[in-house]
C-alpha cells in the first residue's frame, strides 16, 4: 500500500520540488531552447522524460544509491565530470545549431537533430548534477531512515508531479518567444545565449 506523506510533509516536498524545478538550470535551459526552435507540442517528450527520470533517480538515491555516492565520492565526482561534459558538449551543439525557421518542422529533418527525445532526457538526470542534488536533498530531507519502499515512491510521485509543469513553462515561454525569433540572427542569437547560459548553470554544481 502506498503511504501518503503528513500534509505538512507534504506541503514541504511540493515547496522544495517546486523551487528545485522552477529555477534556472541545465534541464530549463535546454527547455527554453528546445521551445523557441521546435516549439512547445514537439518538447512535451523532453519535459515527460526529465520528470520521469527524476523520479527514478530520486527512488534510486532513496533505496541506497545516493547513500553509495556518499559513502564513496570518488564516484559522485565521475559522475559528476561525465554530466559537465556532457553539458559542455550540449552547450557547443547549441551554440553550432542551425534552427528550423518554423516550430512545426518535421521531427526527421537534419534541423530537428538537436530535439532531445523521452529517454534521452531521461537518460541525462543520471548525469545532470542538479538533479542529484535535488534527488539526494529530497531523499535526506523528507525521509526517515526506516521509511521503506512505499515512503520513497510517494516522494518521487509528489516530485515528479511538481517537476513537470514547473519545468514545462520554460519549454512554453520558448514557444512564446519562437515568432519573436524567427529572424535566423535573432534565433543564432538566442541560441549562442543559450548556450552561454548552460554553461553559466554548471558554475554553481563544480562546488557542489
């Protein structure tokens, strides 16, 4: 049987999942972009795939994995350089990408290459150092040691439902922006400045 957390509890995960969703970071950056070049309907995988992912990443840290990468931060920190160059790398393609002039452009066209799928940005909370941070605070800060299965699955289930609307309106005020930024150098614009944001995002994680 699920067990359903406190409303105090309760309230207190939905603030910190709210906070930890809403703020800017390498999956919203990434959001935003993919909203502007593709538009919101074509990004709906992507933001599916974050909130899905987070959320086994967070029941993974509850059931011992964020207490493995604690007890042995040799691995949290390969962990860790594997996900900045992988942002790295994410940062080069957008800064490089040719966008398609208009958001309803076939997914199988060369321009819509950059479109990161479900399982690809499921794929990239296991290496996004924010979402580690928020699956090993959730799971330290909302759980207890005797929880049990049942109390990590309502945790991630509450994140989870949190996490997509509020990273999905960075993927909307994309779509917004994409007539605003038809003009191919306003979008190389947008896009270089993307770039530099996502880059700007991992500052904060190389300390962490």
């Amino acid at each position: 049987m699920l067990i359903l957390p406190t409303l105090p509890t309760l309230l207190g995960v939905m603030s910190f999942a709210m906070v930890t969703s809403i703020t800017p970071g390498p999956n919203n950056m990434m959001l935003l972009a993919s909203g502007v070049n593709y538009g919101f309907k074509k990004t709906l995988p992507h933001i599916a795939g974050i909130s899905i992912g987070l959320m086994v990443l967070l029941l993974a840290a509850g059931l011992g994995l964020g207490a493995l990468l604690q007890q042995w931060p040799q691995l949290y920190l390969g962990l860790k350089l594997v996900g900045v160059s992988y942002m790295v790398w994410l940062a080069w393609k957008l800064w490089h990408a040719e966008a398609p002039s208009e958001p309803g452009l076939d997914q199988t066209s060369p321009a819509a290459a950059g479109l990161m799928g479900f399982w690809g940005a499921a794929a990239f909370q296991w290496v996004n150092p924010k979402a580690w941070m928020i699956a090993i605070g959730a799971v330290a800060g909302f759980t207890a040691p005797d929880g049990g299965f049942s109390a990590m699955l309502s945790l991630a289930l509450v994140c989870a439902l949190v996490n997509a609307p509020c990273v999905g309106l960075w993927a909307l005020a994309g779509a917004k922006l994409s007539r605003f930024l038809a003009e191919p150098s306003r979008r190389r614009a947008f896009n270089a400045l993307m770039a530099l944001l996502l880059l700007a995002s991992i500052w904060p994680m190389l300390g962490a």
